[in-house]
C-alpha cells in the first residue's frame, strides 16, 4: 500500500523518497560478487576505478552457496547499476568488485 499524499502519518521525506525525487535519496544498497578470491569484510572502502572514495562495505563474506567473496555496500544511486565495476580497498590494496542483484542466489523453494 502506498500512502496517499498529505497523509499526516508519514513523513514528507519519505513521500518524496517513494515518488523518486531527485536528490530524495542519497545512498543505496548494492550487492557486490569479488572478481578475486579476497574476502571484503564490512567498514572497508568502495570507491570508483578513479580511486575516488564513493562508499562502504557493510558486511562481507566467502558465499558458501556459490563459492565466491560476497558483500553489500552503500554508494550514490547513480554507481549502483547492475555490472557497475568497483574497487573495495582490503589492506591498502584494489580488489575488482561487479555490482550484482541480491539475493546473491536465487531462492528454491515451494509456494504450494
């Protein structure tokens, strides 16, 4: 259900997030499969191939299910577009990261 506007219940901010006005939203989720064996773990920088600082790793992991280094990070939502290429910084050093729809593995069960 979305909220009616004017309806006195919700924030403005929230309105306008939800009607996708510009500059309403200032960050947004990814999801990012490393194309290298390094684990990315959460509070490590994101930034662009230019070495600009965009973001941060919020939690990161070795996916046992597909068997590669998966995180999520917050960037701008203009750099978070599916196939989007970044650099997680781990210890000082570039790791390529591709941003990739979450969930990371499709779901397989049973709506019966």
């Amino acid at each position: 259900m979305v909220p009616a506007p004017g309806d006195s219940r919700v924030p403005t901010k929230i309105l306008a997030q939800l009607a996708g006005e510009a500059g309403s939203v200032t960050r947004k989720r990814i999801g990012l499969k490393a194309m290298a064996r390094v684990p990315v773990r959460e509070h490590v920088e994101v930034q662009n191939l230019a070495g600009e600082r965009i973001g941060e790793v919020t939690s990161g992991l070795l996916g046992p299910t597909i068997d590669q280094p998966i995180a999520m990070a917050y960037v701008p939502p203009a750099l978070g577009t599916l196939g989007t290429q970044v650099n997680a910084m781990v210890r000082g050093k570039p790791v390529t990261m591709e941003v990739v729809a979450m969930p990371f593995v499709p779901t397989n069960y049973f709506r019966g």
